[in-house]
C-alpha cells in the first residue's frame, strides 16, 4: 500500500510539476505522510540551501562552480559514486572550493528499484568513492523515490534522507525561463533548490541559475550548505 503511495506521488510530481511547479500545498502533504525524509530547512530565519544532483560532470560542473564563485555562495553537490570515480578531479575542485558533497548512490541506478541489500551495497560504495567517512552526511536517492525499508537501511548507515521543497524538473530540459519562474515562486526561508549538472544537456540550468542566485539575494535570503542549514542532531537519530 505504501509503495503504491509513493508511486502515485511520484505520478503527482511529475503532472502537477511540468504546469504548476511543485505546489505548496503538495510540499504540505508530503511532510505528513513522510516525517523521516527531509523536504526543507527550517521555516524561521533567512537561509535557503543550493542542491545539484547527478554529477561531476565535465562540461557542466565547472560551469556551476564559475558561477557559484562569481557570488560567493556554497551549495551541497549529490555525486553519483561511479562519476566520482571517472572525474575524480572534478569531485577535488568541488571540495576545494568549500561546497559539501552528499551521496546520490553509485550507480544511479533507481533507488526505489533495488532490494534492500543491494541497496546497502550501492550506498556504501558510493560512499567510498565520495570519501564520506564521517559525519554529516546526506543521501539522495536516485530517481527521487525511496519505500520505508529502503529508508530504514540508509538511516542506519547515519544518513538523513534529503529531498527538496524547490523543484523546476530541469532533467526534462524545460526552457531556462521556466526553470527561473519554478524556483522563484518557490523562493521562501527554509527552501531546499534542487536542480542538475549533469545527466544531460545542462545548458538551460546554467542559464537560469544566476537569476535564481540574484532573485534569493533580492529577498535576503542566505545560502548554505546542508550541513550548515539543517538541525545538528539530524544525523544522531537515524535509528529512531
């Protein structure tokens, strides 16, 4: 019953997502029914947090990085374990820079599709090749769905579980127009950007991402990295 849910749910995003952009209300009902998983940041405040997912990638990471170092600004990176391993450079320069990196499994095959000790499997050697041996650490899972056990084996392993409150479904290649007006309306404190610099032809995230950059700035919002924005005692109850 409950992976059906989440199934639907996903159905919900990817309709709901492409005309009106991650409704609110939606975001709302998604923290009910699953409390363990990360949405946002906190509400109370200024901060926000810059998410990129499914990289390194060697025609757009460090494209991102340019920009991200034209403001003055750190975001988290979700690397792809077995990406990490072809670009290692590219996993140093983001480091170097003082961004954070988060694991977005090794293979990025869908998480959602992968038995539970397989899933374990894929996590820690993720792990490995993104040198996250100590804590805080955070995990995405790949194709953004996860069931209750599949979250119960990443929890165990120290990792919260981290989505996002700011979508503009860039994987779909929408116009940088449309990727601007997705986050800004979803623009508020507490907000967690999720876009892509990798997976595909990119050109269009990097387009719309200094307007995105400009318009938080306009509204005195704050970017931080994960680890700097959400509750320190995230990753000391995992078991619970």
């Amino acid at each position: 019953m409950v992976q059906k849910l989440i199934v639907l749910i996903a159905i919900l995003l990817g309709g709901l997502g492409s005309v009106l952009a991650w409704p609110r209300i939606l975001l709302s009902v998604l923290l009910t029914i699953f409390p363990k998983i990360v949405w946002e940041g906190p509400r109370f405040g200024n901060s926000i947090a810059l998410t990129f997912d499914d990289g390194p990638d060697p025609a757009f990471t460090p494209q991102v990085l340019k920009i991200l170092e034209t403001y003055n600004i750190k975001a988290t990176f979700f690397l792809v374990g077995e990406r990490a391993r072809r670009y290692p450079d590219l996993v140093n320069s983001i480091r170097a820079a003082g961004h954070e990196i988060g694991n977005h499994s090794n293979s990025w095959r869908k998480t959602i599709s992968l038995p539970p000790g397989s899933l374990e499997e894929d996590l820690l050697e993720a792990e490995r090749a993104l040198g996250l041996d100590r804590q805080p650490k955070f995990f995405r899972p790949a194709g953004v769905l996860i069931s209750p056990k599949q979250l119960q084996i990443v929890r165990k392993n120290n990792y919260p579980c981290v989505l996002g409150s700011a979508y503009a479904f860039d994987p779909h290649h929408p116009p940088a127009a449309y990727i601007k007006w997705a986050i800004r309306r979803s623009l508020r404190p507490g907000a967690i950007i999720v876009l892509h610099d990798s997976g595909g032809d990119r050109s269009n995230t990097i387009r719309a991402l200094p307007t995105i950059i400009a318009d938080a700035q306009k509204r005195r919002l704050r970017f931080r990295t994960l680890s700097e924005f959400l509750p320190q005692n995230l990753t000391t109850d995992q078991n619970s």
